[in-house]
C-alpha cells in the first residue's frame, strides 16, 4: 500500500469515529480546493457557449447528461455550442473527441487545472449528481441537477434514521442544503418526484421549488422508443444468444464502508444455488450500484454470470433484459417504461426499512413481488415466462414515467438555454 492510500485510510478511520475531526477535516480541505480553483483561473472570462458535463463525479459517460449532450451535438439550435466532459480516467473516454467531426467536444480529468478552469469558464454545468462542496458556480452560470432517479429511499432531510458510515444526519441534510443553494433548476420525471425532491432538498421551507423543471428524464428518451430491433442487436452485442436475460441491480448500503476504499456491497445472493435451478437457459447480467468500489469475481461461473458494473450505458442493459431484480434502486422507476417483469429481492428489509432509509412508497405500490430467500425468488423468476403487465402495473407507469415520449432531452434543454 502506498504513503497516499495508507494516509487515506487513516483519515478515514479517524473521521468514521470522531465527528468534529470530519467537519474540521472537511472543512479545511474545501477552503483549500475552492482557493485552488479560483487561482487555476482567475480571470478568465464566460463563455455563453460552452457546456460542462459530468455524469456520477466524473465516473461514467451516461445518464440524462449523456442524453442531452448527444441531443445537442446534433441539433441544429446549438450547433455554435461547446462541449467539455469531465471524467475520473479521461483515457477511456478519448473517443468522445475523436468521435465528434465538428471538433467542439474536449475531455478533462476530474479535479485536475483543466478541469478547474473548464468549470470557471463553462455557462451551464449539466450532471446528475451533487457537485464536490467546493464548487460553487459564478455569477451568471447555470448549474442543472439531473439527479439520477426516481427515489424509492429517502434523501437528504426527508431521511428520519441513518446508520451512514461517513456521515450524520445532520451533515447529510447540510450537502443537501449545500447544493440546493447552487443549482438553478433540477430535473424532475413525475410529480411524485417534484413533491420529493422538493422536500429532500428542502426547497419549500428556502423558497426554491420552482426551480424544479419536471418535463421527464432525458436519459429515459431512449427507453421511450426502443424497438424490438434495438433489443436484438445490444443481445447480440453483450452475446447472450437466446437465453433469458436477468439484470441484476442491487442498491448499496450505507453502513458497508471500507476506509481509503469507498462503499463496497456484500452479494447475499447464492449464485451457486441458482445456476442449479435455471440451468443454462438463463444469464445474469450483475450490476453494483456507482458507489460501490470492491470488485466482483464471477469467473467461476462461466457465462451464467457476467460482471456488468463497468458497463457504460445502463439503458443498453434494461433494453436487453427480459426480467429486472433489484432491492431498493431506482432502477425499477425506469425499467417499467419496458413494461416487463420486476422482481424484488429484499432479504434486509426490515433492517433497511428501519434502520437505514425508510421509504417514500409504501411497498404494496411496487410493480412486481417481493421476496426475502432465494427459494421464493427463483420461484418468481420461473413465474415470469409468459409474463403480462396487469393494470396496477400499467397504473403505475403512468404515475411515475408520464412524460417519456423521447423528448425530454429536447423540452428541458429550451428551458434552461434562453
């Protein structure tokens, strides 16, 4: 382990048991990044053309910033546009540039000068998750918060009891605070998710709910008009043949945090047990959560399993499957525009009904079964051949995905570029 790791991990140790170590902590390191950034440019001028996009904190190249990023690259309305993509290993992303004829894409690293100065310069900055504390936007620029779900668990002061490794109630409702202070508008799928959102950022009591544009998710555009063609060619592509396709997609867990790692997520699942009973008809496609840093060793298991976390666009795999597991992720909100089979497999609920999260549905809403063993789960799965969306599921589409018509990209991009 290196001196920067071991340091890391130290620090992390000390802020998971010592609260006023962590704020101070925090606190110094912010002012010292924020200063930072200033003096990466601190003259530079705005530039009323040029768009920062970041999707997870510089992780991955998807999301509703995706979907509006290639909206504009081919739009004849912001043709003069510039776009500048953020990522934590810019290398693998090279291609964005290099794919762009026009030559009015560039990629910066995460929190590195060029990044700096990109955020100082850039009108609009367009992600779908909190900015770092630090950066607060200047005078005249437009910070759009996508978020990146509708939200089953409670967010930031809606949640009433945390067992959060890294941070208390109290410092989670400040991040909230934080980055309510700074975006301009945020995006919102259904009213459901205005009327969270609203609360979770605690917009009403502040004054700020009408900076919610609730028009659906640009990254659902896809979804929205994916064909049966579209289907057959990502199966050919992630070379599942004819099987049945599960995806896997499990949330993470606040309290399963690893110093100088990150969060890591514990698989409850006996793979073993279910490649006994599907046989070789089936495929699970695994997804971890963005948040969760440990790897995943599925070699054993042959092509019964594959390990798709790094994959980019998780559209791709929605479209390809024939039946969604998760626990307490969005994804399911999603998914169901497909209207096809859900199962949820909760082996923890009780622990992270009470104890965690808590919920902003109640679950007798969920469109598909919940389970808590793996017997009553692979009983689902084989339930799901021949499987019809009834009328609560359909309810329940239209309740929470009533604006996705494959224009959302379009609709909230006229809202925020006067």
């Amino acid at each position: 382990m290196n001196i920067v790791k071991t340091f890391k991990k130290v620090v992390f140790d000390i802020a998971k048991k010592n609260k006023t170590f962590r704020v101070v902590f925090r606190t110094s390191r912010d002012k010292a990044y924020q200063a930072k950034m200033v003096l990466d440019d601190p003259f530079g001028k705005l530039d009323d053309k040029l768009v920062y996009f970041r999707t997870f904190s510089g992780r991955g190249y998807s999301d509703s910033p995706k979907a509006m990023y290639e909206y504009m690259l081919t739009a004849p309305e912001y043709r003069d546009f510039r776009f500048v993509w953020c990522f934590k290993e810019p290398e693998k992303y090279a291609y964005l540039a290099e794919d762009d004829k026009s030559g009015r894409t560039s990629i910066v690293k995460f929190r590195t000068k060029a990044d700096n100065k990109a955020l100082r310069k850039a009108k609009y900055w367009i992600t779908n998750y909190r900015m770092l504390n630090h950066q607060y936007p200047r005078k005249g620029q437009i910070y759009l918060q996508c978020w990146h779900g509708t939200p089953l668990k409670r967010l930031g002061y809606d949640i009433l009891e945390s067992d959060n490794a890294m941070n208390s109630l109290a410092e989670i409702k400040e991040k909230y605070r934080t980055d309510a202070e700074k975006f301009a508008y945020m995006l919102s799928p259904s009213p459901f998710a205005t009327d969270k959102f609203a609360t979770a950022w605690n917009l009403n009591e502040t004054g700020q709910r009408d900076k919610i544009i609730e028009e659906g998710y640009p990254r659902n555009d896809k979804l929205a008009v994916a064909t049966e063609a579209d289907r057959q060619r990502l199966r050919e592509k992630l070379g599942v043949g004819d099987k049945k396709v599960i995806l896997y997609a499990p949330t993470w867990r606040d309290n399963q945090h690893t110093s100088g790692q990150g969060y890591t997520y514990k698989t409850e699942v006996d793979f073993d047990r279910l490649h006994r009973e599907l046989g070789d008809d089936y495929v699970i496609l695994f997804r971890a959560h963005y948040l969760v840093a440990n790897s995943f060793d599925f070699a054993r298991y042959g092509d019964f399993i594959r390990d798709v976390s790094s994959y980019g666009d998780i559209n791709d795999l929605y479209i390809a499957a024939d039946l969604l597991i998760t626990d307490y992720s969005s994804v399911f909100f999603d998914y169901s525009i497909l209207e096809r089979p859900i199962i949820f497999y909760m082996y923890d609920l009780e622990h992270y009904a009470n104890e965690m999260r808590g919920f902003y549905l109640s679950l007798d809403e969920l469109p598909g079964p919940i389970v808590k063993d793996e017997g009553a789960l692979i009983e689902e799965i084989k339930k799901a051949d021949g499987w019809k969306a009834d009328e609560k599921y359909r309810e329940f589409v239209k309740r929470f995905n009533p604006y996705e018509d494959g224009n959302s990209s379009k609709r909230v991009l006229a809202r925020i570029i006067k």
